[in-house]
C-alpha cells in the first residue's frame, strides 16, 4: 500500500496504457460489479460501468436490494 499520493499517482500514470486495459471488481452489496478503469489522468482514476435498464428491473424483481442496480434506482427515484 502506498503512503503517498505523488507515488501512487506515479505508479498508476507509469502504468496508464496497461491498465486503461483492465478492470477492476468491487463488492457492493452481495455482489460483485466489474468496472473498467476508463482513464488514468493527474488528478483521478476514472471508472466505467454500463447498466442497462432492463439488468436494474431484473435485479430489483429478484429482490436484490442492496445491490448496485438497487442503488441506481433509489437515485434515479428520489432525483
């Protein structure tokens, strides 16, 4: 783990082509999301995930009410 920002800015802007490649998962809820590591820049990692309207409805059919698409909704509802 890095203990200094200008390091692990330096690492991630090192490595920029390779891991524009990757991507990276993340539990929310109790599940897994992929997301795709959209950019490396000099000031933020940006992260990309597209999630269609019909996976939310689905997902919130099946109760899925910690997950992500739960979240998506919840704040697409009270917008």
């Amino acid at each position: 783990m890095y203990d200094n920002v200008d390091d692990f800015k330096k690492k991630a802007l090192d490595n920029k082509n390779d891991l524009k490649r990757e991507s990276i998962d993340i539990l929310i809820g109790d599940e897994e999301q992929s997301f795709r590591i959209a950019g490396i820049g000099e000031k933020a990692i940006r992260l990309e995930k597209f999630i269609k309207y019909d996976d939310i409805m689905d997902a919130i059919e099946d109760g899925k009410d910690e997950g992500l698409e739960a979240l998506i909704m919840k704040f697409v509802e009270d917008f």
